[in-house]
C-alpha cells in the first residue's frame, strides 16, 4: 500500500541523508531526512502528496495549515487536490506589514490539520497549534511525511492532537539497510 511507495519514493529522491547535522530541535543527529528534495523529483513528489491528501481526506477537517517553512508546499499541495482553504503558520508573527502570525484567510475557521514534513520534539507543531486555537481554529489532528519518533506524538497528544506519520525515520532506515543488502 501507500506506505511502501511513500519510503521507496523518499530514498529514490535521496532524502535521507548521513552525516552530522543540526535538527531544528536543537540537537544532533547523524541521521537527516530532507523532504524538501521532493521538489526536485516530481513523480515521487506526487507519491508523497497523494497519500497526504487521502489522509487528511479521511480526517474531515476544513482547512489544511501548513508550518513555516517545510510545511507549506506540502499544506499548498494537499489543500489543491482536496480543494481546501489553506493558511499557514508563521514560527513568529511578521515584522512588518500585516504583522500576522498565522497567513491566509481564517474567516471560515472550523476545524484545521496541521502539516509539516518531518515531526521530531513536536515544538514548530505545537507553537502551530497554540496559534490556530488562539485564532479559533479546532485542531485535532497533525500530519508529517516523516516522524522521528523523539517525541513529537507524545508532545501533541498531551494537548489532544493525534499526530498521524505516513512513515517513521526507523522505518527508513530500515528500508536503506534492506535495499544496501539486496533484499
């Protein structure tokens, strides 16, 4: 099913990369996952976003939110193939001109998905969260391409959102190891 093709689309589009990197988090990892590349591979790209959109399909929210940065292509995508408003979240409110947190039209508020590539604490989905439900969106749920599994479920659970993956960074990494030994 979706979940196969979505890890054999991330790796054939190289984003899962080895090295020492900075998460967002704060930490370190010798381990990156790059969704951005994506962008660059259009057929995988529509693998990832279509599996997206049949998830939010299934979570009868209004509006699709995307977090700044990594979460607003995927939020755009997802909202035009549903044909579903669509804003997003600042990581902070803008310093000039409208000085608004969140972009987009709220006016039909509602109930709204979170969406972000990649989920490792959980804090960028949470300041989103915290944003929308000052503004009156209703957030149930959140949706990453990828979950590190370092506590981000925990994290949104502990504010009653349900963190949905289409794949886990283990999952990943397993996949890289098999396809490495031939099998």
């Amino acid at each position: 099913m979706g979940r196969r093709r979505v890890i054999e689309a991330l790796l054939k589009a190289g984003c899962l990369m080895h090295g020492t990197f900075k998460l967002s988090s704060g930490g370190v990892s010798s381990v990156y996952v790059d969704v951005r590349r994506l962008y660059s591979h259009p057929q995988e790209l529509r693998i990832v976003v279509g599996e997206m959109a049949e998830v939010v399909r299934g979570l009868g929210c209004e509006l699709v939110v995307g977090v700044e940065t990594g979460g607003i292509p995927l939020a755009a995508l997802v909202a035009y193939l549903l044909e579903k408003p669509m804003v997003y979240v600042r990581k902070k409110p803008k310093e000039h001109g409208t000085q608004r947190m969140i972009e987009g039209d709220l006016r039909g508020g509602g109930r709204g998905v979170v969406v972000d590539d990649v989920a490792t604490t959980g804090s960028s989905i949470l300041r989103a969260v915290r944003a929308l439900e000052e503004a009156g969106v209703e957030v149930r749920d959140a949706l990453v391409v990828v979950d590190r599994g370092e506590g981000a479920r925990r994290a949104l659970e502990s504010v009653g959102v349900k963190l949905h993956a289409l794949t886990t960074l283990s999952e990943l990494l397993e996949a890289e190891r098999e396809a490495r030994l031939g099998g």
